[in-house]
C-alpha cells in the first residue's frame, strides 16, 4: 500500500547537502517525492511510498546529512495526487 507525507524539516538544514541527500536516501527507499528549501530556513519534504520506507525516511530526516543538526520533524498525510514521479530538488 501506498502512502504518502508532507514534512517540514527544522534546525541546521539549508547549505548543508540535506536536500540532496535526503533525494539519495529516498531514492535508496524506492520512494518519489521532493525537497525543497523554505523562506523560513526549513526544508519540506514531499515523499510517496511504501510505509515501512517512509518510516525510515522520517527516522532519517531526524539525523540528516553529517554538517545537519535538525531540532523538528513534522509530517502530516497527503494525497498521492500531489506527489511528483522520481524525486526532485526545488
């Protein structure tokens, strides 16, 4: 089964590769999706798969890359519709 999430990645997590590391990591898990920066210095992340690998996606998001320090993860459903095919870097 399918599913899908919206999360929003908080702390030390623009200029630090996290956009591009989470596109390796999600592509690891077989998952589509994206990952795009925030005006707030966040980075939001779209992904679209399996649930055990969109768990360890969101495991992941805690650590991040290595420069990363992320203080929130927040992720909310959303519908598959609005998810992207592959996964890119906005």
């Amino acid at each position: 089964m399918s599913c899908c999430l919206r999360c929003r990645v908080s702390g030390r997590v623009q200029g630090v590769w996290f956009r591009d590391s989470t596109r390796r990591q999600a592509e690891r898990l077989g998952l589509r999706g994206s990952a795009r920066n925030l005006a707030d210095g966040s980075v939001e992340v779209v992904a679209c798969g399996e649930e055990a690998a969109l768990q360890a996606l969101r495991d992941w998001l805690w650590q991040g890359p290595r420069d990363a320090r992320v203080t929130a993860v927040q992720c909310e459903p959303l519908s598959p519709a609005e998810v992207p095919a592959g996964f890119t870097i906005g």
